[in-house]
C-alpha cells in the first residue's frame, strides 16, 4: 500500500548487467511494463478503483560478490 492506496501490479522486467562480471561489485539497470490494478483508494473521483493503468519503471541495483 502506497499513500493509503491498495493495487495489485503485474510487470515483466528486462535488465542488463553493467561490468566484468569477475569484479567484486556488479550493477545492474532494468525497465519494467506492465499495469495495475487499484482495488481502493482514499482519492475519491481522482483515481477509479478496479480499473486498470499502464505501469513503468526503471530499476537499479549494486550487489557484492562473493
């Protein structure tokens, strides 16, 4: 739940690894689509619950190797 609302996504996420991957730190970068699906929310008129909204996101992530 995110500011009181209440949603359920489904997204697919295609991602890269940056570097050597015999380093001891790796990184990696990801966009995701997908949608999702409000079941409820305080916003009243603003946001319609159970209706569904196109969904995007990029994503990166630093990890250690060990």
């Amino acid at each position: 739940m995110f500011l009181q609302i209440e949603a359920y996504s489904l997204q697919t996420q295609f991602g890269l690894r940056v570097g050597d991957p015999t380093d001891h730190i790796s990184q990696h970068i990801s966009g995701g689509i997908g949608f999702v699906r409000v079941l409820s929310s305080p916003g009243g008129n603003r946001i319609n619950p159970k209706q569904s909204y196109g969904w995007f996101s990029i994503n990166y992530r630093i990890g250690f190797n060990w």
